[in-house]
C-alpha cells in the first residue's frame, strides 16, 4: 500500500511539474481599430500569471489584404489549425461595400460553429442587472450570415436565409452539453418560426429533437422578439439561450447592455478544428489608437481560452485581480465613468497579481 501511495505522490508530482513546465503555442491576431491596445494589454496580463506562452502573431482583414492580396491568408489559418487555440482582437468590416466580413469568413474558414457568450454583471460596475448570469450559444456558420446574396433585378436584392438540420442538430446539442457542463438547468431555444415556419420551424425542431437526450434539463423556447423584451424585463428567467447566427449577434449586444457595455462582453468560438477567443464587440474606430478602450471583455476571453488549455490556475488567478480591481478600487476606464487608460486598468491588475 506504500509503495503504491508514494509512486501515487510521485505521479500527482510530476504532473504537476510536467503543467508548470508547459509551455503553450497561441496564435495571436491584434486585429484592427482598438484591437491592438487591448490585446496587448491582455497579453501583459495573462503573462503576469507566470504561465509560459510562445505568440504566433498573424495578420488577417485589411492589413493582410495591403500585405498578401487576401484578407484571410492561409498561413494565419494554418497557424490556429496547428495550435488549436487563437486569442483574437476585433477585426474592421466596411459597411455596406468593400471586403466581406473576416470574422464570419474565419468561422467559417476553421467550421467554428459555436460561439459561446457568457453574460455576467461584474462587482462595482453600476447596471441594470448586477446579478445577471447567463450564457448566449450562438449558430456561427449559416443563417443569414452564409453572406448569399445577389441583385434579381435593379432595385430588388436577395438575401438567402440557410438553416440545415446538421448545424442545429450541433449547436443545440453543444448548447445542452454546455449547461450539463456547467450546472444550468435550462436552455431556452430562440426563433422566428412563427414566420418563418420552414427555416426557424426546422431550427426549433432540432432544438426540441436534441433536448429529449437531456430530460434533466428544461427546454423552452421563445419568440425573438418577446424574448428581446423579456430579457430587458426579466432577465432572470434565462441561463442558456441558443439562436441562430443573426438573432444570436443581436441579443449579445443587447444582453451586454444589460451588464454595462460591450466592453465587458467576453466570447468565445469553437470548433473542431480549433478555437478562437475574442470579445463581442467590434474595432470601436472611434475610439481607436487613443489608448482609452476597455480591455475586459477581450481579457475575459483570455480567461476562457486559459481554462480551455487546462491552465485553470492561471485562469483563476488573473480573474481573481481583475475582479479585485473592480471591487476594491475606483480605476476604470472611460466607458465605465473613469479616467484610467487601457494601460493603467492593465498595470492595475499586474500589481493585484504580484
Ligand atoms: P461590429 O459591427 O464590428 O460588431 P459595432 O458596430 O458593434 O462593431 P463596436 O466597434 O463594437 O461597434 O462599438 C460600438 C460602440 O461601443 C462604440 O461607441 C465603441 O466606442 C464602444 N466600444 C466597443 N468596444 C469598446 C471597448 N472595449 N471599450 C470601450 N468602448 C467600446
């Protein structure tokens, strides 16, 4: 029994020596508008944790476009293929004209078909709901983001809605499997198929199919619109609401909103093929290269991307400074009523992790 404890001890040891000594390969994409000064300030943090990371800097959108003649070059796409996991800063999309989304086309690119948006009130931060907790699973690959569109004639334009069976077969199933994981109780599936009966109506009967292999989780479902209401009313009644890609990107805005901003929305995309962490909101150019922008929400998908390499410690560890910041001190950044920069919120956080 001994001799099986201390070899036990020996194993528990080394591997926790073999963690310490890990070292991991992260892509990384500063991204455009703000996206460089927050993600910088996200990497000072997470290397504050002690924790060893080699960066793979990638350029994508239009600074890959001036450089390679593609706003999605292979290499960068080979880059996250080879180590699994991206840390993302907002990527710039004209409106209206010019390049196609990077963001979508990336998802697409790597078949990230979920995007995982958790949305949670943080301490000291005044809003609407300080106690807040859900979680927003969002289709990535179709709906009316497939980008399928074409003039019938001049003056009527097309846009295609796809919805299949195997991608809300998917994203229901991995909506169920998060709320298992995680100890939610309900998932609530988000539609329109009151009018659009065959596209929403499929997407509704696959959340219903899937929900039957989970009888110890409740299923409902709500119309989109009285459920935008609903969540501005009685937000509480939610914990896990999975939608398509249109109505997801929409109600992630509004349920940031609901917590203090789209600086404190963090999220996530995940695939097969690998996982990409970035944060809900978008380049923000006019508040660009100022040094003034909120770096939470990317920080806080740079939490999620450490727990999803199994660096939990880390994870916990910078969390735990972040949220001292906010609850023991008034630095804040200017969206949330303060004067800090993004590099003083920043060195905030590095001084709690000391
Ligand atoms: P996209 O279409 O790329 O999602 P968007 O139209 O949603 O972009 P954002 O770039 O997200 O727009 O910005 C919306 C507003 O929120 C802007 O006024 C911007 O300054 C503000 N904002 C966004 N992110 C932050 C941040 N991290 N810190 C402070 N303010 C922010």
């Amino acid at each position: 029994v001994i001799i099986l404890l201390c070899s036990n001890l020996q194993w528990t040891e080394d591997k926790e020596q073999n963690r310490k000594q890990m070292k991991h390969t992260i892509t990384l994409i500063p991204g455009d508008g703000i996206g460089p000064e927050i993600v910088s300030a996200t990497v000072r943090i997470i290397e504050a944790t002690g924790i060893e990371i080699e960066w793979e800097t990638q350029i994508i959108g239009a600074q890959a476009l001036e450089k390679f003649g593609t706003t999605i070059p292979d290499s960068t796409i080979e880059s996250i293929k080879r180590n699994k996991v991206a840390l993302k800063g907002p990527l710039t999309t004209p409106v209206g004209k010019g390049f196609t989304s990077v963001n979508v086309g990336l998802r697409k690119a790597l078949d990230l078909y979920a995007n995982v948006r958790p949305v949670k009130a943080l301490p000291n931060v005044p809003c609407r709901y300080p106690e807040l907790d859900l979680v927003i699973v969002r289709e990535n690959t179709e709906s009316l983001y497939a980008g399928l569109e074409h003039i019938v004639v001049p003056g009527v334009v097309e846009s295609l809605k796809i919805i299949t069976e195997k991608a809300s077969t998917r994203i229901a199933r991995y909506a169920f499997e998060y709320a298992k994981l995680h100890g939610r109780k309900k998932v609530t599936g988000m539609h329109k198929a009151n009018i659009m009966k065959l596209s929403d109506g499929l997407f509704l009967e696959c959340f219903y199919n899937v929900s039957k292999d989970y009888p110890e989780i409740t299923a409902d479902d709500k119309i989109i619109d009285n459920a935008c209401m609903q969540l501005v009313m009685r937000p509480e009644q939610f914990e896990v609401m999975v939608l398509e890609n249109l109505y997801g990107d929409i109600v992630s805005d509004l349920c940031a909103g609901l917590i203090g901003g789209l600086g404190l929305a963090p999220g996530a995309n995940i695939g097969e093929l690998g996982a990409v962490f970035e944060a809900v909101h978008g380049s923000a150019p006019d508040i660009a290269g100022q040094g003034i922008a909120n770096p939470t929400a990317i920080l806080m998908s740079a939490f999620m991307m450490l727990r999803h390499i199994g660096e939990f410690d880390a994870a916990d560890r910078a969390e735990k400074a972040m949220m001292d910041v906010y609850a023991e001190s008034d630095v804040r950044t200017r969206d949330l009523g303060g004067t800090a920069s993004t590099a003083d919120f920043a060195n905030a956080i590095i001084e709690k992790l000391k």
